[in-house]
C-alpha cells in the first residue's frame, strides 16, 4: 500500500456507516431478527402438531379490527423516522426533531392499541399454549417498540440540543436502524398471527 | 466545514522509545487503582481477566468432577447423596460448557486480536467490558444456587418435564434458567465486538486474504454466536415462564411440547459445540506453524473449510434426537449432514499434519499440546462419526460411550490447544517463558492421565453403563473400568496442577522473553513483551500473510512496514479500513476508560435477581437505572468525533 493513499484525508470520528456503531447495530438487528425467528419458529411447532388441544388459535383465527390499523400505525412511525433522517442530511434540524417525535408518537399510539387489544381477549397467558404464545411473541415485541420508543426520544432530545448536523448524524441513523427492524419484524408477527390461520 | 470532520493523517517514523511513544502511553494508559480497574476498557487486560476467570471456573468444574469421580470409583457407593450427585454433575457441565470454554477462547481472542490485526483496541472497547462484566456476574448468579445447595440438577441440556416446576419444585432451575439468558447477553455483545473488530479494525493492507489464521474460527464461531444465541436464551426464558407463570410452551398436560424444549436447545447447543472448538482449532494453526518452521499448509483450505464447518454446523442438531421418534426421513437427513461435517474437519486434520510433515518440528511444550490436540481430535472426531449412525447412536445413546466421545472433543479440542497456547503466548502476555521442563511433565501427565481417564468411557459405554447415574450394582462388568477413569481422571487433574504451577513460578521467575522469543511471523510479535497500552507506535502497513517472514519467505517483493506509520494521536484513535481491502476509510476515535459497562452490568445484576424472587420494584429500578446508564454510555461526547461543532448548528 503507496504512501499516497494512507496520506489521503479521512474523516475522523462518528461518520455515516462507516461508524463502529453502525455495524454493530447490523449484527444487533441479526440476533434480534434471529430470536423472532425462534419465536416464530415456537409458534409454527405448535401450529403444526397434529395433537395440539381443539382448534387453533383457539376460536379462529384473531379479529383484525384493532391489528390491522395498529400496523399501518407502525408502518407511518416508520416513515416518519425516515423523513427525520432526509431532513438531517439536509441539515435541516427543525424538522429532524418532528419526525423522530411523530415516530415516537406513533411508536406510544401502536402500543396502546396492543394494549386494548391485550385486554379485549377471552383468554390469558396462561389458558392454553395459544396464550402463552400470544402473550409472550407480542409482549417480545411491544418490549422492542418501548426500547425503540425510548430511543427516538433520546434521539429527539440530543437533536434538540443541536448535537447533530448533515455530517454528524451516525446516531440518528442507528437508531433509526433500528426502528425500521423493529417495525419490520411486526410485519412477520402480524403475518404469522393474523394472515396464516386464514390461509387455512 | 471545519477540521474536525476530517483530516490528513500523519505518517512517520517512530519506535517504541520515542516522544510520541511516551505520549500514546499517556493517552492509552488505564489509571492506577480501584477507579481504572473498574472502568478499564484496555483489551490487553480485560482478555487477561477472560482468561484468568475461565481457568478459576475449569478448576472449580474440574474439582466437582473428581469428587463425583470418588463417588464412582468402585460399585455401590454412598460416598455422595444422588440429590448431591445430579447436582455435581450438572454443575460441571454447565461450568466446563458455558463458563469456561468459550470464555477462556475469548480471552486469548480479545487479548490478541488487536495486535494481530495491528490495531490499538476492539472495534467496541467499552462493549467489550461490559461483556466481561456480564459473564462475571452471570457465572456468580449461577453459582449462587449451588452455593446453597440449590444449583441446577437436570444436567447442562436440562430436558424437560423434568425441569418444570411439578418435578422439580426447589428454585435450582431457576438459577440455570436466569443465568442461562443473563450469560447470552455478554456472549452476543462479545460476538458482535469480534465481527466489527474483524471487518473494521486490520491495519491498512491487511486484506481478506492476509488475515492472520487464527481469526478466521473466532469470526467464524462469532458469526453463529449472533444467529445461536437467542435460541438458547429464548429456550431458557420459555421454562422461566412455565415455572413461574404458569405458561404452557412445555408442559405436556396443557398441551405443550416438550421436545420444543430439545429443538430450540439443540438448534442453539450443537452450533455451539463448533463455537467452542473452532476458535481453538484456529489458535493451533496459528502456533502449530511456527514451531514447524514454515507457514501452514493450506491456509485458503482451512479458513474456508472453517466456515464450511458451521454453516454445516447449524444443520446438524437432530443428531442428538435421534432417539425421540421423530420421523425416519428427518432422521436421514440429519445423519447424513453429520456424517458429511467431518470433510472440513478432515481438511483442517490434513492440513495440520502436512505443516509437521514438511516442516522442520522443533519439540517445544506447546508444539507438544497443538500436536497431541492432533491426534485427540482424530479420536473424538471418529466417536463423533459413528454416532452419527442413526442405529449406532440409538445403541449408544446416553451412555459413557457419548460421554467419551464429548470430552474428547470438549478437552481434546478445547483444552489442549488452549494450553498449548497459553504456552506460546505467555511470553507475550507477560514477558516471561514458561519453564520448559516443567512444561514437559505437565503435557505428558495430561495426556497420559487424559487418556487413561477417558479412553475407558467408550468401553463402558460400550458395555451398556448408562451416563448420569450415581452409582452402579456390582457384578456389571464396569467396575475396574470405572476406576480407570477414577485414577485416570485424578492423573489428568494432577497435570493441570502442574500448569498452575508452572505459572506461579514463572511468573516471577521465568526467563525473560524479548519481542518475538519464538520467531514468528504475525504482528503481536513486533510489540514488546508485554506490550505497552497502546500496542503500536504507529499503525503498521502490511504486504502479506506472514509479515515478519517476508524476507525469508520472498513470495513477493512488497514488504510489511512497521517502523513507518499512521501516527494517530490526537486522543485515543485508531484508522478504520474496508472489510476486504483493508484501505483506509476513516480515523475512529476510541473512547476512554469508563464506569458505565460496569454499572449497566450491576443494573443488570439487579434486574435478573429481582426477576429471580418475583421483586418487581427491583426489576423496575434496575430498568430504569440501566436505561439511564445506557443513554449515559451512549451521550454524544465532543471528544469521540460525535456531535457538530457549536459553529456549524
């Protein structure tokens, strides 16, 4: 390797995907995908015995009233956060700090929805596996909404204390990756809950 | 747009007496005392804290194996209770499994790594603390119950419906289950820390296939640990719930699925077999070399057949289900992929014996240990083939035969390689050789009493004893093949006393090793011994595999530049470079020592036990207390290069 090229300028420190904490958080979002993969995975090795109790999910399958607009809910925060992270690479700063609030917002609003549909179901956690499959996948992932909420909050306030611009936003963009992982892996637990037992 | 953003690095010739070297130092230096031990970040210690915790739980592991060896030494013995015995048993496991044999690869991965690589530290310094700190306290949570008499007792698999709450009501599953899913946590931030060190951290020009070797079975067991992990973790948290919270994943009378429980376990612990092996296997291929005179045969043929090995790896684990009942095409598949697994493994096998066969040996203690890990593998390799057999393994299933077979492979394959390289890279470590003599006898009663211990199981396996049971009846036709084992083992223990005390003497009073006491070829060798908190003075540049062999290797006229460099000192930095080229793209700022990975590890501390005794304040508080650490760790400081300059907003 030449003299020339080590001599090249370089930017220093936290810099778009080149930041240690961008990669990282690439391999975070694999293990992550990974446990909704053995998840799921639980949820399919129950679906598919032949010896599994009565009818399931028991009562057929899960009404979409609440689930179905809760998931367009999730799907604009993503859109939102995407939106913030156009505007800081246009050094637009103002309208960074929106749209991680609108994504927050929306990332709260989808969690109160599950919440009232948590509390319209017949049964609990521990009725049958069903429940306890229920329960515990959605519980999973309103966890990872509240972590990611959390994040675009933070995220928000440092916006706000003007610690990012167009060169400066490897933060934003971290956790911004992952808030789309987390809305992204709602679209497998949706599919998994919501579509396949109607593909029966 | 300001400096700050960006600037030329500087390029100069220095060494490790000069201005600049005394000025890294300082930058680089952990404070003395109570304040740096705990917020340490440098990689040199913490890989030493690995390293030194691993051994004190393979002691611990190995002395709970000989006291239940006692109680199996002749026939009908009453020497342990069996509440007191399946206790032992499954403590062992657990430890030699979990607490010890990944740890201590991680140790050597995290001391070494950065000077293979001709870096300053891991991509992820702070991480990397937390991640010892974490395996800490896991490894403590987890003893916590044994130490009163509660500890796990359903052996390191922990079947259920054996682990539920109805079969067994005391908190001893608890402990496993918790610690269990408190341990992935360190073992995947560990993991993610070596992948990013390894696409991010090389010196410029160490490209893709310039790599030193023994990186290729860290990235390679790293790679799984992030995709495994969770399974294991998951497995463990789902019969927290069952035990707890009366949640129905295992319980069979509410229609749960038992072998759910062996799915997600296997899925997890069989890519972990090659996750503790593949590390080691790559610190023999390092060393083995040296001390043969000659790089090793094949290098493009053992990483790949590294690879090849968990990829395969992670297609195998019905091979331990065979006898569940599972359909008869899902149990051909299933052998067949274990049967084909020992292609790579015999590609690496050949590779090795061909570097002794056209090398020049020279008999050193660790040449010693990487060639006995040698022909163990080859051993424990063919015990693993046959039962790979689907009528073979239902024959031997959950016999002594199988035990054979894993500690073949876990200290054939773990143990020997990793002494070996304690004794090729002490003198790195610590300046000092390890006493040679000693060294000798140390080897051989480990081997002798390695063998003469464990050979016998695959006979008594063979002749029907089933593993795990306390005691056998009289008149089996087992009983001087189980006091072997029983003297064999003490042999075994005996030589890794001798080790010990090989340390402690030499230690003090070895005989003082220069920069490179062994003639090798990769980069740690340019540093002294032990090498400053910087490691180097300024980044190297390399031109090929074996950077301090090029003169006498002459396989191109491009030479690996060590005493010209990038400088790099304005704070704590470290040049990142591409992942295949290994040209650089950016000048990474390091951050600091700091307390933050050591509280967020206690915050964590605080949430599993308060999740243990069902405390929800404490859980609560620990949440919120290790949330405000992490956004405490994770505040964008000025000095790491990550905010806009006040100018710029």
């Amino acid at each position: 390797m030449s003299e020339a090229i080590l001599k090249r300028p370089l930017p220093v420190g936290a810099i778009d995907t080149r930041a240690s904490g961008w990669w990282a958080m690439i391999f975070v979002v694999c293990t992550e995908g990974a446990l909704f993969g053995y998840l799921l995975f639980s949820y399919y090795y129950f679906a598919v015995q032949a010896h599994s109790i009565g009818y399931f999910p028991p009562g057929g399958p899960p009404s979409l009233t609440l689930a179905l607009p809760d998931t367009v809910i999730l799907l604009l925060s993503s859109v939102a956060v995407s939106w913030a992270q156009l505007n800081i690479k246009h050094n637009d700063k103002r309208h960074l700090v929106m749209g991680l609030g609108i994504g927050a917002v929306l990332g709260i609003v989808f969690l109160v929805v599950q919440y009232l549909e948590w509390a319209q179901k017949q049964f609990t956690i521990s009725s049958h596996p069903y429940g306890s499959l229920y329960f515990t996948i959605t519980g999973f992932h309103m966890a990872h909404v509240a972590v990611g909420v959390i994040a675009l909050l933070t995220l928000a306030l440092w916006s706000g204390m003007g610690y990012f611009n167009c060169v400066r936003y490897a933060h934003i963009h971290i956790g911004a990756l992952y808030w789309h992982f987390v809305d992204a892996v709602w679209l497998a637990v949706f599919f998994t809950f919501y579509i396949t037992p109607r593909l029966t | 747009m300001s400096s700050i953003y960006e600037r030329a690095p500087n390029l100069a010739e220095e060494n490790f007496n000069s201005a600049l070297a005394h000025r890294l130092e300082h930058i680089w230096q952990t404070e003395p005392g109570l304040a740096g031990w705990l917020s340490t970040v440098d990689h040199k210690k913490i890989g030493i804290r690995y390293i030194v915790t691993a051994f004190i739980f393979l002691i611990i592991g190995g002395v709970e194996a000989l006291i239940f060896r006692v109680q199996l030494a002749q026939p009908a013995l009453s020497f342990l209770s069996p509440e007191t015995y399946d206790q032992l048993f499954s403590m062992h496991g657990i430890t030699m499994i979990f607490l010890y044999a990944l740890p201590i690869l991680s140790g050597f991965s995290n001391y070494l790594w950065p000077l293979l690589f001709g870096a300053r530290d891991m991509a992820l310094p702070r991480l990397n603390a937390f991640s010892y700190w974490v395996y800490l306290f896991a490894g403590i949570f987890m003893y916590a119950g044994f130490a009163v008499g509660k500890g796990a007792n359903d052996g390191w698999f922990n079947y259920v419906p054996y682990a539920l709450r109805p079969f067994n009501g005391g908190p001893n599953i608890d402990f496993y289950a918790l610690g269990m899913v408190f341990l992935g946590i360190s073992t995947t931030v560990g993991a993610i820390n070596f992948i990013v060190t390894f696409f991010r951290m090389r010196a410029p020009g160490m490209s893709i296939d310039r790599v030193p070797v023994m990186t290729w079975g860290t990235l390679t067991a790293s790679v799984a640990n992030v995709f495994a992990v969770p399974s294991v973790s998951l497995a463990f948290f789902l019969l927290w719930m069952d035990r707890n919270f009366a949640t129905h994943f295992y319980d069979v009378t509410s229609g749960g699925q038992p072998l759910l429980w062996q799915h997600l376990f296997w899925m997890f612990a069989h890519p972990w077999v090659y996750v503790v092996v593949l590390p080691a296997m790559g610190m023999v291929s390092e060393g083995l070399p040296v001390f043969c005179r000659r790089p090793l045969v094949g290098y493009a043929p053992v990483a790949l057949s590294t690879v090849a090995t968990m990829i395969l790896g992670f297609g195998v684990w019905v091979h331990h289900m065979f006898a569940t009942g599972l359909p008869v095409i899902s149990l051909s598949f299933f052998s067949a992929a274990s049967i084909i697994i020992a292609v790579p493994s015999a590609v690496a096998v050949f590779a090795w014996i061909a570097t002794i066969w056209t090398g020049r040996p020279v008999f050193t203690t660790a040449f010693l240990f990487f060639a006995g890990f040698v022909f163990l593998f080859v051993l424990g390799g063919v015990s693993g083939f046959m039962t790979a057999s689907v009528p073979v393994d239902w024959q031997l299933t959950d016999t002594y035969f199988v035990v054979a077979h894993l500690h073949y492979v876990l200290i054939g394959i773990n143990v020997f390689p990793v002494v070996g390289a304690l004794y090729y890279w002490f003198p790195k470590m610590k300046g000092r050789f390890l006493d040679e003599r000693l060294g000798r006898w140390n080897f051989w009663v480990m081997f002798i009493g390695f063998n003469l211990g464990f050979f016998p199981m695959h006979i008594s396996g063979l002749l029907g004893m089933p593993r795990r049971i306390y005691t056998y009846a009289p008149n089996m036709g087992w009983d001087t093949l189980n006091l072997i084992t029983t003297l064999g083992s003490f042999l075994f223990a005996i030589g890794v006393l001798l080790l010990l005390v090989n340390v402690a003497i030499s230690l003090r009073r070895g005989r003082a090793a220069g920069p490179n006491p062994w003639d090798a070829a990769t980069l740690e060798w340019l540093t002294p011994s032990p090498p400053p908190s910087y490691n180097f003075a300024v980044i190297p540049t390399v031109a090929s595999r074996h950077p301090l062999w090029e003169d006498r290797l002459k396989e191109s006229e491009d030479r690996t530049v060590s005493s010209k460099g990038l400088v790099l000192d304005h704070g704590r930095e470290n040049v990142g470079t591409d992942p295949l080229d290994a040209q650089p793209d950016i000048i990474l700022k390091m951050p600091g020592d700091s307390f933050a990975p050591f509280l967020l590890s206690l915050c964590l501390t605080g949430l599993f036990v308060g999740l243990f005794v069902h405390s929800w304040t404490l859980t609560i508080l620990s949440l919120v207390a290790g949330t405000a650490s992490v956004i405490g760790w994770l505040w964008p400081e000025r000095a790491l290069g990550e905010t806009a300059e006040p100018a710029d907003v």
